[in-house]
C-alpha cells in the first residue's frame, strides 16, 4: 500500500512525463513543418516514450492499491529557436526529470517504501540513457558547426 505522500508525489510524475509528452510532440511538429524529417521522428518517438513511462507508473499506483490521477497538463512552449537550442532544451530537461525521479527515489526511501524504490531503478536507468541520447544530439549539431551542416544531422537520425 502507498503512502498519501508517495502517491501524490507519483501522481505529480504522471503529470511531468505527460508534459514531457507534450512538449516532444510540439518540438517534432515544429521540426515537421520545417521539413526535418530525422528530428521530427526522433521527437515523436521520445513523445510516445514519455507517455509509456506515465502509464507504467500509472500501472504500477492501481498495483499498488492506489488512485492514479490524471490531471489538467499546462500549456507547454512554443515559439522554438535554433535546432541547437531546441536539443540543448530537450537535454536541460531530461536532466530536470532525472532529479525528478531521484527525488521520488529519495521519498520513496524515507518512507520505507522498499517496492518504490525497486520500480524507480528502471527509471533511474532510462534517464541515464535519455540524458545520454539527448546529449549526442546537441553534439552532433556543435560538431556539425550548428545550422551548417544540420541537414545530415537530421538525416542520421532517420535511420535509427
Ligand atoms: Fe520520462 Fe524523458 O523522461
């Protein structure tokens, strides 16, 4: 059973993987626009990643004997600028999120709550792989010499 503090903490992590969803999908739009294919994949993907980890914690709260909630998800940004900027923003975030979990993991053992702890190790890895693959992209934009050369960056990451 969850703690009314671990579960309200998850719950808000719903709604943050949900955001995160949201605003991958509104960069891969503007990039689709642009007619960057390779991005626009690579952000739809990760879009429909973030909604995969809202639903596993939204699994694992009803597992749990708990009450997922799904709640008003804010407005997120638009207006983008460089693809520079945009990958350096995708990287600052995923950063952001990793503290994220790692405060869950921190409550999660104040509270005891061992099974947290064990469900937010899966977590605590794919943030590690997230931050990584983000980060290859705003290196691959640097040593392209930014908007230079983005056309091929773009195109490597059609194939993946
Ligand atoms: Fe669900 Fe990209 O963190």
């Amino acid at each position: 059973m969850l703690s009314e503090k671990m579960q309200k903490a998850l719950n808000d992590q719903i709604a943050a993987e949900m955001w995160s969803s949201n605003l991958y999908l509104s960069m891969s739009i503007h990039f689709a626009i642009l007619g960057y294919s390779g991005f626009t994949s690579w952000l739809k993907r990760q879009s429909l990643e973030e909604l995969e980890h809202a639903h596993k914690i939204i699994d694992y709260v009803v597992d749990r004997g708990g009450t997922p909630v799904v709640s008003e998800i804010s407005v997120v940004p638009d207006g983008y600028g460089s693809a520079l900027e945009i990958f350096e923003h995708v990287y600052e975030h995923e950063v952001k999120v990793s503290k994220m979990i790692d405060d869950l993991d921190d409550l999660a053992l104040a509270e005891n709550d061992k099974a947290t702890q064990d469900f937010l190790r899966w977590f605590i890895h794919e943030q590690v792989e997230e931050e990584s693959s983000s980060k290859a992209i705003v290196d691959k934009i640097r040593l392209s010499g930014g908007e230079q050369f983005l056309w091929f960056v773009d195109n490597s990451l059609n194939t993946k």
